[in-house]
C-alpha cells in the first residue's frame, strides 16, 4: 500500500520553516544569476530542446512520447536532417506534425 500525503490544511503546500525561507533568500540575493544561467543552459542544450519539441509533438498528434519521438526521428531521416535541427523547427513553429505527413 503506498502512503498518501495528507496536507494539515487544504490550501496548498504546508508552510516551510522560516529559517529555511531566509536561507534561501539569501542565497538568491547572493548568486542573483543562478535563475539566468539554469534558463540559458536549457535554451542551448539539445536534449532540452528534442524534449521539448516532443512534447510539442505528441500534443499535436495525441500520441505517446515515444511515438512523438519516433515521429520526428522519421521525418529527419526521411528529410536528411539532424534530429536537433526538426526540433528547434518544432519548437520554434516553423514546422508542425499532422496526421497526413506519413
């Protein structure tokens, strides 16, 4: 049997303890670029990028991930083109997956 999480009240998170809360602001004002490089690291790495355009994908097929993947793999093989590349075009919209592209 898997345990169940039973919030003392229903209103969201339980409150966390205020040392907690000032450490953290603390360290935001102490490293106020953290946020910035964890973005532009995601924005440039492609593995990000192809998991994000399969999303994209199998939101616009309804299919699973894996299909999605195996989608766009497909279409860049069919295309010669770099799996990277379809997904960039993907997330980018120049380049939407239908029904009828088989």
């Amino acid at each position: 049997m898997t345990k169940k999480w039973t919030y003392l009240n229903s209103n969201g998170r339980p409150p966390i303890n205020d040392a907690i809360a000032a450490l953290i602001e603390r360290m935001a004002r102490e490293n106020p670029t953290w946020g910035y490089q964890c973005r532009r690291r995601a924005e440039t790495d492609p593995l990000t990028t192809i998991h994000q355009a399969t999303g994209i994908v199998l939101a616009q097929l309804g299919v699973s991930a894996a299909q999605a993947l195996a989608r766009m793999r497909g279409y860049a093989f069919v295309e010669q083109r770099l799996l990277i590349d379809v997904a960039r075009d993907v997330v980018s919209r120049r380049l939407q997956f239908t029904e009828q592209m088989r």
